[in-house]
C-alpha cells in the first residue's frame, strides 16, 4: 500500500530528472553549434592569412630575383 502511495512521487521525480537531461543536453547541443560556427570562421581566416602569406613569399622571391638580376646587370657592365 505504501508503494501505491509513492507511485506518484517517484513518477514525479523520475519525469524531473528526465526533463533536467532533455534540457541539459539541449544546451550542449546549442554550445556545439556555436563554437562549431566559431570554429569555421576561424579556419576561413586562417585560410585567408595562409594565402596573404604566400602572395607576400612570392612577391619576396620576384624582389629578390629582380635585385639579383639588377645587380648582374651592373657587373656585367663595370666588367664591360
């Protein structure tokens, strides 16, 4: 008889601590996405930087080249 008496109580509890999980991992869920949104941002950045980076490595390598090439020019004619 006792037990028929907590029946409701322990269905009480029981629905609490589920809604409690529902909404605790709904949460996570809502975390995941934005940090998964941030995330993406953040590589497309990332991305962006790393092409900025070689375009300025090949503009060092035409400086460099065109300055080698600057300066053979002016041996060969103090040669000449």
């Amino acid at each position: 008889m006792q037990i028929l008496k907590a029946l409701p109580l322990i269905a009480g509890i029981f629905a609490t601590v589920i809604a409690g999980v529902k909404w605790l991992y709904g949460q996570i869920k809502e975390d995941r996405n934005h940090y998964e949104k941030l995330y993406q941002q953040k590589e497309t950045e990332v991305e962006e930087l790393k092409d900025q980076i070689n375009t300025l490595k090949i503009k060092i390598v035409e400086l460099k080249a065109s300055k080698d090439a600057f300066f053979d020019e002016e041996k060969k004619q103090n040669d000449s």
